[in-house]
C-alpha cells in the first residue's frame, strides 16, 4: 500500500491498507 493513500484513509477514519 501506499503510504500516502493510508495516510488520507486514516485521515477519513478509516484504515486501508490495500490501497494502491
């Protein structure tokens, strides 16, 4: 995943780690 899509899905209060 990267980092900066995680950072805005915890920003948005959800966790992502399958983003791309």
């Amino acid at each position: 995943y990267s980092d900066t899509g995680y950072a805005l899905s915890f920003g948005k209060g959800t966790t992502l780690l399958v983003t791309p």
